[in-house]
C-alpha cells in the first residue's frame, strides 16, 4: 500500500539525493516507488502458500476434466499464478514421440512459418549503446516454409542463430494441433488474441521478458526450462523502456543494425543467468524460480510474469510447441498492470556527460 504522506515526503526527499551515477532507480519516473513509496509484501496476497516447496503448481488433465475450465481460471489466472496442467497435450505429445527432422519436412515441409534470425543464441538480447546505455536486438523475421527453415537447420552458419518463432496460425490446422487448448476451450475462446506456433534447435534462449497477456502454452516436442518472477516482486527485475534495435540479415551470418524510435518496455535491465548483483542488488529478493514444461504438458502462465525461456530437443529433432493468447482481465492483472506502467527505468533517455549510463550493459 501507498505510504502515508509524512513517509512519501520523506521518501521523495531520499530519491532526491539518490546518487544517478551508482543508483538506476535515480531515472525511474517514481523513484521512490521502488523501494521506500511500496510495501511490495502485500502486493504477495500470501503467494508464498501457493507454491510447493521450491516449485510451481502442478495440475493434471484428470484434474482440469473433472472440475472444469472455470476452476481452473479461479486456481490460477484469476489470482495471478502459474501452473503446470500434466497431459493436457499427451496425444498430440504421443503423435510427435518419434518424429525426426525428416518426418516434420515430410508432413509440415509445405506450412508457412515465421523464421527468426538472431546474432545470438540469446533472442532479443539487450545490446550496449554508448548514447542509451542499452538497446534490445530485435532478430530479423521472414516468412519461409516449413522446408526452407528445415532446410537452414541443415547447414546452419556459425554466426546466425535461427527459430520459428512466435509465427501465426489461423487454427493450427496445417500442423494437425488444436485450435484451442484441450479441456481449456471455455476459458480461453471468448477472449482469444491470437495462436502462435514455435519450433527451435538448441541453443535457442528468449531471455527474461513478460507479456501482457495471459497464455496456455502446450509443449508437443521436446522441453522447455521457463525461470519466472513473480510480478509482485517485479523492481527486482529493474524493468526498464528501451529503444529496439532491429537486425537486418543481409547474409548467412551477417546482420546490419537499424536503431529505431520504437520503445520496448517488456524485456527489463536483469540478466536472470548471471546477475550483476552490483548493480542490480534488488535481484537477490526476485525468488526466480526454473520450471520444466515436458511434452505433453501445457504451462499457464498468467501476465506479466518475467520469464526466460530455454528450448531443449533430442539430436535430429525439434522442439516444438504452441500457444494461445488472451486476456483474463483478472483484477490482479490489472494491479500489475497500473504499477508496470508507473515503474520503469527510462533507457531512452541520453547519457549524461561524464557519467555512465543507468540502464548501460
């Protein structure tokens, strides 16, 4: 809750003398929000006792059949927390089992898809900006058919790293997968954004961001390691406006960088993998937390959740998954909302001379 106004005085009146050389927090547009003008505890609802010691809520496709979609809602996206529903995708997880490179060109070699070039294995990886401290490298997207990327999978380049990624289906009918996620029809139809369909060879890393709508991602073909942070905890991630760098592949392992004026605000300042504890010292109460989502299961993933995702498949396969956007529009989705929006640390803001930038990298 808002501290009363003696303690807001006094905490405008400590961000004041915050030393912008050392302290990010001196750029945010609240700077006394982040830590003396929030009790971030209460906005935890108790979260702690909805999570099994060390890990996520784990439903089952048993569980989600026997009571229903709107149970479901209310034991996760109306209270803003994940959850992993074991089996909701066993029988399109049992059809991909066995498949390798050369089934998925045999039967999906014709779909049209969304590739993602990337100079990293780390998918909009921040990049050092010596005039805005950091930018986001936004990999170069082409449509191509599913052949084509098999195709690049075959004589892959050292310098380029490449994915479907996030690319849009109708209904996921090209692919035999369905339309809506199983058991989770009438929860999710009404409000539906959009479908996504994504397949990856290892390495291949979207660091830590959050989206702002909910999701019900299914896994059909190898895993996925999710790290999240609760959004409650959400400074700890120093979330943070940038300007998007976009690459432009222009040969099998060479990219042009174009600086753009479009801002991102969903892809914070954190290194989750290796934090810079120096500077980011708030990191060390984020709680991060891995979460393994194996074939078959799908993950529920409520807005706004920082997440990293790290995609694994055997040798000669892909990994392969699909999901479904929409807005739940639960109270604590908005919360989050109103304080993402009022919290931030600005990127796009010049450095000034002689010191370094706040959000550098």
């Amino acid at each position: 809750m808002p501290t009363p106004a003696g303690a807001a005085s006094t905490a405008t009146t400590q961000s004041r003398l915050r030393d912008p050389t050392t302290d990010p927090w001196a750029h945010t547009t609240h700077p006394g929000m982040a830590s003396e003008g929030w009790n971030w505890t209460q906005l935890a609802f108790s979260r702690a006792g909805n999570f099994p010691s060390g890990g996520i809520k784990r439903l089952s496709a048993e569980d989600v059949s026997s009571r229903g979609a709107m149970w479901v809602w209310h034991t996760t996206f109306a209270r803003s927390i994940p959850a992993v529903v074991e089996g909701l995708g066993a029988e399109y997880a049992e059809r991909l089992r066995h498949w390798k490179l050369a089934d998925f060109r045999r039967e999906w070699g014709p779909n049209k898809v969304v590739v993602a070039f990337s100079d990293d294995a780390n998918f909009n990886h921040g990049k050092a900006h010596p005039v805005y401290g950091r930018t986001v490298n936004h990999p170069d997207r082409v449509t191509l058919t599913m052949a084509e990327y098999l195709d690049l999978l075959d004589k892959p380049h050292p310098g380029e790293h490449i994915a479907v990624q996030q690319s849009p289906s109708r209904d996921f009918a090209e692919f035999g997968l369905p339309a809506l996620p199983p058991l989770l029809e009438e929860l999710v139809k009404y409000t539906l954004n959009a479908r996504n369909f994504w397949a990856a060879t290892p390495p291949k890393v979207s660091v830590l961001h959050y989206d702002w709508q909910d999701s019900v991602l299914l896994q059909v073909a190898g895993t996925k390691k999710f790290t999240i942070i609760d959004p409650a905890r959400l400074n700890t991630a120093y979330p943070c406006v940038a300007y998007l760098q976009q690459l432009k592949r222009v040969a099998p392992g060479e990219f042009e960088y174009v600086m753009t004026e479009r801002e991102l605000d969903n892809f914070p300042l954190l290194n989750v993998s290796h934090p810079d504890l120096e500077r980011h010292p708030l990191a060390k109460e984020a709680h991060a937390f891995e979460v393994t989502v194996r074939a078959g299961e799908a993950l529920l993933l409520p807005a706004y959740w920082y997440h990293q995702v790290e995609s694994f498949a055997e040798p000669g396969s892909l990994n392969v998954a699909v999901n479904f956007w929409f807005q739940g529009h639960s109270l604590a989705t908005r919360l989050y909302r109103t304080l993402r929006e009022n919290l931030f640390i600005n990127c796009t803001e010049r450095a000034t001379p002689g010191q370094p930038h706040p959000c550098r990298e």
